[in-house]
C-alpha cells in the first residue's frame, strides 16, 4: 500500500505540481514563511500540491470556492507536517469553507456527569472523523506572522487527535519524554491563568485555557507564525514544540 501511494503522489507531482507563478504567488502570500530554504520551500511546494489533491474541499453557507483558495490552505496546513510527512493527516479527509466566523453549540460532560452546554463565535472546527470547517475570513487573516493562524490551529487539533483523543499531547516521537511534555505544558498552562487572572499581557491568545488541547493549538499557532514571542515567554513549549514539528523556526528567522 505504502509503495502504492507513494507511487500515486510522484506522479501527481510530475502531472500537476503547483506552477511557478502560483507558487511564487502563494509564497509572497505567507510572510511566516520568512527563512525557509530552497529545499524546505521545495518540500513545501510538493506538500502543498498533494495536500490540494489528495483532499476534497466543499463550500457551504453561500460561498463560492474559487481557486487560489484550497492552495492557500493547502499551504498554511502543509507547514506544521513539512518535516512529519502528509501521513500524519490521513484521517483529514474533507475541507468545508464557510465565508466568516460561525456560531456553533457545544457540549461537555465533566468527570462528574454534570452537562455544560453552550454556543461561541468559531473560525474553524475540526471533527473527529469528519471534515475541518474554516472560516475564509479567518484563513485570509492567517499566514502574517502575527500569531494569528485558524488552519495552522485545526491541524494542530488534527496532529493531536492522532493518539486517539484532542487532550494537548499528541503522539510523541520515541525520543521524546511524554512526562516532560505534560510537566511543561502544566506548568504553562497555569502560568498563562495566572498572567490571564492578573489581566496582564499575553504572547498567547487566552482562548488556550478552555483545555489543554486547545493550549496546544494555540501554541501552535504562536510556534509558527511569532516564535521570537513564544520562546521569550515559555521557552521549554517551544523546545517540546521544534521536537515534536522537527522544525525550529528560531533558527530559520536568524533569530538563534
């Protein structure tokens, strides 16, 4: 199966790989793309086309796909796998496009069996086994290097499902320590309640203390699009982060 597919992709590749206008279009697009090298941008191209292929994208709530729009996405969700490969999203089959921000009711059940029900203002939301629904407003929004990124943030959500729960530790490489990670992702955690409670200034966006998966999206997001901030702030979420992504944006900004 494996050689199958990998088979399949080279000649997808060699019959549709993204042009050169498109691609430095897309690029010129992304400045949190800033300092990858001919190989990296190479290897993202590649990723990018076969992202765009390989998933069936939809539109709904009126809005019409045109078509620069599953490159831009293909692009902002190849990044966090550049180094991890595009297995690590088989399970994402389908992407939904919805023109802007959307209402969506949520349910939890606490250890307790007490139900909390409540809606909130989404701009994406990743389904176990179904299809990721982003925000176009948002996906426009994202890619700056501002810390803002909705795809980035529901592919975090998609790499994190790959242990079988969204719960903030995804399947770790064999050399990482899953101990290590849940003691510096805690230990994080409760110093952004702590900095959030004082009303102070944060690197992060507070939406990361609804869980601890949501923490790990959030400083996803931070690791890709503003890592000079991440690192200053939580510098051990950053080194679990460059283990986890083999990527170390730091280094590729000129910043280390």
């Amino acid at each position: 199966m494996r050689l199958f597919r990998g088979a399949r992709r080279r000649r997808l590749l060699d019959e549709s790989l993204l042009d050169d206008e498109a691609w430095s279009w897309l690029v010129g697009e992304h400045p949190f793309l800033e300092g990858l090298d001919s190989d990296e941008l190479a290897r993202l191209r590649e990723l990018t086309t076969l992202f765009m292929r390989e998933k069936t994208f939809e539109a709904a709530e009126g809005l019409a796909l045109e078509d620069h729009m599953p490159a831009v996405i293909s692009l902002q969700a190849a990044l966090p796998v550049l180094n991890l490969g595009l297995d690590a999203y088989a399970k994402w089959k389908t992407v939904v496009v919805v023109p802007r921000s959307f209402h969506q009711e949520h349910r939890e059940v606490d250890p307790d069996g007490i139900v909390r029900e409540w809606t909130e203002l989404d701009l994406g939301e990743s389904w176990d086994d179904g299809p990721v629904v982003l925000s176009w407003e948002d996906v426009e929004a994202s890619g700056w290097g501002d810390g803002f990124n909705v795809v980035v943030h529901e592919a975090a959500h998609r790499l994190d499902l790959l242990d079988g729960a969204v719960n903030g530790r995804p399947a770790l490489h064999a050399e990482m320590d899953p101990e290590e990670w849940k003691s510096v992702f805690t230990a994080a955690y409760r110093d952004l309640e702590e900095r959030v409670r004082r009303r102070r200034r944060t690197s992060l966006d507070p939406y990361a203390l609804e869980n601890p998966g949501e923490f790990f999206a959030v400083a996803s997001e931070a690791f890709f699009e503003i890592p000079q901030l991440l690192a200053e702030v939580y510098p051990q979420v950053y080194r679990q982060l460059a283990a986890f992504y083999r990527q170390d944006p730091l280094v590729r900004k000129g910043s280390r």
